[in-house]
C-alpha cells in the first residue's frame, strides 16, 4: 500500500512539475528519504527537530538550486510534512497548545485561517498559513523537553549547528562560484548574497548567527568550542557587512547596548557609548557610502510605508487575508511603478507590525504583540531566574522587534528569523508554565496540610507520649507524607 501510494505520488507530480518534472520529482523522493530518517533520529531526542527546521526552511529556496523558485515547494513540503505532522498530532493529542500563551498564538493561527475566506489571494494565504501552524506546533513539542538552563543552551546549541552548516555553504559558493551569481548591485552598491536569492536574506542569517551566538557563549565550554563558535561569529559579520545589511547591525546594536546597561548599569552604558562613536568614526571615514544610501527615504521603505497606512485605513478591522504582504501595491493608485514593487504577494511589506495589520487588521494586531509580549513581561518582573531567560531578553527580543519596524516576517515561526524569536518566545512561556504549575501544586500541598491539623497533632502526640527517647522523631519522620 505504502509503495503504490509512492508511486501515486510521483505521477501527480511529474505531471505537474511539466518539463523539470524528472528532476523536481528526483529531488522531491531525495526530500522525503532524508525526512524518514531525520524523523528517526528528532523522535529520540527534540532538540535534533530544531537543527532540521532550521535546514528545512532555508535550503529548498537556496539561490544555487536551478529550479524555478515557484517550484520550489515540491523540495519543502517532503521535507516539512514528515517533520511536523506527528509532532501536530502531539501536541492537539495531548493537550499542550492549551496551556497559557502557546493556546493563545493557536486561537491567532485560526483567525488568520478565517481571514483566508476573504483574502485578496486566498491560496497564497492558505500556502502560506499551513507550514506556521505545522512549525508552530514543532517548536512545541521541541521546548516541551526543557527542564533547565542547560536544555536551553543545548537548543541553542543545535539553532547555531544548523546556522553553521549554512555558512559553510555560502564560505564555499563564495569561493567557488563567479561574482556575477552571488553578487548584486542595489543603488549603486555591490552586495553579497551568496547562496541566497537577496542580499537580506544572507544577512537575516548573519544576525540569528551572531545574537545566538552570543547568547550561547557562556555555555560553549572547552576552547575547542569556542574557537569554532567565535570563528562563526566573526564569519556571520563579515558576510552580513559584505550583504550591506545595515538594519540588522543596528537591531544587534541596540540589544547589546540595552544588555550592557542592564548587566553593568553605568559602567556598561559608557563602554557601549564609546564603542558605538567610535564604529560611527571609522565608518564615516572608511566607508560613508554605507551610511548615506538613501537614508532619507529608508531605502524607499518610507514611500511603500506611506501607502501601506492609506490601505490600511480603508480595511482597519479585517484586514486584506493573512500575509498578502504585496497585493496591495497592485493597486493603480501606488505611486512607485519600478519592477521591485510588482511581486504581488511575494513583495515584502518591510514593516512585520503593518504585515500583520494589513493582512489581518489592526485589532490582531494588537492582541498579537499582547500574546508575544506577556511572557518577556512576566519574567523580567520576576526575582528567580533559574533557566538564565533574561539576557535573551536583550540579545534576541530587543533586536527581533527593532528589526521588525524594517522587515517582514517576525509574526510567525518561519525562516531563519521566525525561529529564532519564536523558539526564545515558547522557552519563556514553558519556563513560566512550570514555575506556575510548581507554585499551584506547593499552594494545593499547603491547603492540605490545613485542613488537616487534626492528624498531624495526634501523630505529634502519640510519638512524644510513647517514650522520651523519641522525643526527636518529628525532626526526621515524614509527617506530611503520612497525613497525604
């Protein structure tokens, strides 16, 4: 049954896949192998799920494959559905996307599938809405297996491997390819793309390397490890300077800046201050191009933004359908007409606040950034941190949401970025989902303990009235256990 179902398969889309169709239908099986026994080994131990979504979000949309990047989904979906259907069903089996803020972030998921019934392109919305459901229920099940601070640093640990394996592919396409398919000129500036099809997309990959990276640090023991992990760093700059990513350096800034004050108060700020005046310095003398590319006009976001509120008002409370992204500027009334603009759903909003808005309203929106936002509040306020959570706080909350008010793509666990915040957004809600279990089962322990002083005191007084010998039992005898 299994193999004439395979064989079922392959026909379908063979003949879908129209000319390419041997090789995307070769690619396709090769997918679908690597997933069974990727399965394999991720239902063993969750922490391995992690490194292959990393893989399985990035390398079926890689620059390199001569596919037609439309096609793609023929490479993704054998990779994806064979990870995160059973952890799907887990988690809907038993009962985890229930709890707190995780049910939360499911209840968003189904308003966005409502907003589907009238989404400008409905199936771009259900295409895309399908594999943040299914990796949103994976990251679930992945964080489920934390229990203390080093099962965080492991995670953390398996994100920075799958990170690491993709920079060793853009080190080789670098040195192997012709510039002509790795760089592009934008504005008068060449950036570096690499395996990439944007220069963006190397540099969202530069900063989750680089901010994981130093969240990791401390836990990277033996010189060995950290020679590898500073070497990854210092890889992850330069590519993200080679691909001019400009607004990630800055996200990366602010969070350490913010983390440097909240570490070393004073101390911290002045170091940071100097050491940011003195970045600006050499790069004002070295290389001025790099901060004046059309600053004014944020590399013509301001226009896009502009017109993106104008839409926005005229459908404020629904929306245009989950992640359009683009449609909109298919409007005549878009001033901009250049080519960049004219990818329909596929342009990019650059703004993740107005992304959601547009697709969904302004209300989801908001209940959104509440879902998103309620845990990082509850545990700075809080005095224990066991799992050592707060410095991500800084150095991967702070700078996901300043890059958002640049790019798109921060509302859902998908990519590179997507992960990354999610993963360290889902790590803060289990930390607080079992401190508060512990705390209620301590409540509940101690209301039992009240309702029965009766039993305890007569224990207490059989023992001392027995024999003065054993008047120091109750120091050691488990009374509470015997009255449970």
């Amino acid at each position: 049954m299994l193999a004439g179902g395979a064989l079922v398969a392959l026909t379908i889309l063979s003949a879908l896949c129209g000319s390419n169709g041997l090789l995307l239908v070769a690619l396709g099986l090769l997918g679908l192998i690597v997933s069974f026994f990727a399965v394999r080994v991720c239902i063993r131990d969750p922490s391995w799920l992690l490194f292959a979504l990393v893989l399985e979000e990035v390398l079926p949309y890689l620059n390199i494959i001569p596919l037609d990047p439309n096609a793609r989904w023929v490479i993704r979906y054998p990779l994806l559905l064979p990870l995160t259907i059973p952890t799907a069903w887990s988690v809907v089996r038993t009962g985890v996307i229930n709890r707190g803020w995780f049910k939360g972030y499911a209840l968003f998921i189904l308003w966005c599938a409502i907003t589907i019934t009238y989404s400008e392109v409905p199936a771009i919305s259900l295409g895309r809405l399908i594999p943040v459901g299914l990796v949103f229920a994976a990251l679930i099940v992945v964080v489920e297996s934390v229990q203390s601070e080093a099962d965080v640093q492991k995670l953390l640990g398996r994100f920075i491997l799958g990170c690491g394996i993709l920079q060793l592919l853009v080190v080789v396409v670098w040195m192997t390819q012709p510039s002509d398919s790795t760089w592009f000129e934008e504005e008068g500036l060449f950036r570096f793309a690499g395996i990439f099809g944007s220069a963006n997309e190397l540099g969202a990959l530069s900063m989750v390397t680089i901010i994981a990276g130093i969240a990791h640090w401390n836990a990277a023991i033996g010189r060995g490890r950290r020679l590898l992990l500073g070497l990854l760093i210092t890889m992850a700059v330069m590519f993200g300077a080679m691909a001019d990513s400009r607004t990630a350096f800055i996200a990366i800034t602010v969070g350490l800046i913010a983390y440097c004050i909240w570490k070393y108060r004073a101390i911290g700020a002045l170091l940071v201050l100097s050491s940011v005046c003195t970045l600006l310095v050499l790069l004002m003398s070295v290389a001025p191009e790099y901060l004046n590319r059309d600053v004014t006009t944020m590399t013509g976001r301001a226009e896009a933004w502009t017109f993106e509120i104008i839409k926005l008002k005229q459908a404020p409370v629904l929306g245009y359908g989950y992640d359009v992204e683009g449609e909109i500027f298919q409007d005549r009334h878009f001033p901009n007409w250049e080519t960049f603009w004219n990818g329909g759903p596929n342009t990019a909003l650059h703004n993740s606040y107005l992304s959601v808005a547009i697709g969904c309203g302004i209300p989801a929106m908001l209940v959104l950034l509440v879902i998103l936002m309620a845990p990082w509040i509850w545990l700075m306020r809080e005095d224990e941190d066991a799992w050592k959570l707060k410095p991500l706080f800084f150095l991967i909350l702070i700078p996901m949401l300043v890059l958002g008010a640049q790019e798109s793509g921060l509302a859902e666990p998908r990519y590179l970025k997507g992960i990354l915040f999610f993963l360290s957004w889902m790590l803060v809600e289990r930390y607080r989902q079992a401190k508060v279990s512990v705390s209620s089962q301590r409540s509940l322990d101690e209301q039992r303990d009240d309702h029965q002083p009766s039993a305890r005191a007569l224990g207490d007084g059989l023992i001392w009235d027995a024999d003065p010998k054993i008047a120091r039992a109750p120091a050691w005898f488990d009374f509470d256990g015997l009255t449970k």
